[in-house]
C-alpha cells in the first residue's frame, strides 16, 4: 500500500506537497486540538466513510498519539450506532489487521 501512496504522490507532486505542508504540516500541528484527539476524530471519520485503505496508518497514528487499543474498539463500538453497522465491522476488520496476532 505505501508503494501505491507514494506512486500517486509522485505522479502528482502537488497532491503530495499539500499533504506535507498543509494537511501535516498546518492543519495536524494546529494547537486547537491536540494531536490525541485528532487521531480519534479521523479514525472515526475513516470509519463513518468506510475508508478502509486509509485506517491502518491512522490506527497505528493513533496509538503514537496516546489513543488506546481499548479507546479505539470504542470509537469502532460508538461508530456503528452512527455511521452504520457495515463501517463499523469493516473497521473492526481493519483493527484485526493493526492489533491481531497476523500483524
């Protein structure tokens, strides 16, 4: 999957600039919200969009964020009454994958 990213961001360098300097270089290092909650705000809105792709690296953000394994089954609980039944078990597919014993 990194391979494909990095194939897209060389295809389109602008895309890639503007992850870089805006997405992660603004709008992450924006003291509003801190970098915890963040994490928790976007793996809940990779779920509600079923954005499987994108979950991992996130989930794995998370954790380096602070965020628990606990809060994020949670947050995957949370989002099924929300967002639906499918993305939140799709979300618990992607978990499977960061947290289980295969990763």
């Amino acid at each position: 999957m990194a391979n494909a990213q990095n194939a897209v961001y060389d295809f389109i360098p602008k895309l890639g600039q503007l992850r870089d300097d805006v997405l992660f270089g603004d709008v992450w290092e924006n003291t509003d919200l801190s970098k915890r909650d963040r994490s928790l705000i976007t793996v809940a809105m990779l779920a509600a969009l079923y954005r499987t792709e994108e979950m991992p690296g996130h989930m794995r953000r998370a954790l380096d964020n602070g965020v628990t394994e606990t809060e994020l089954k949670g947050l995957i609980t949370h989002c099924a009454f929300y967002a639906g039944w499918p993305c939140a078990v799709n979300a618990g597919r992607v978990a499977l994958k960061v947290f289980g014993p295969d990763k």
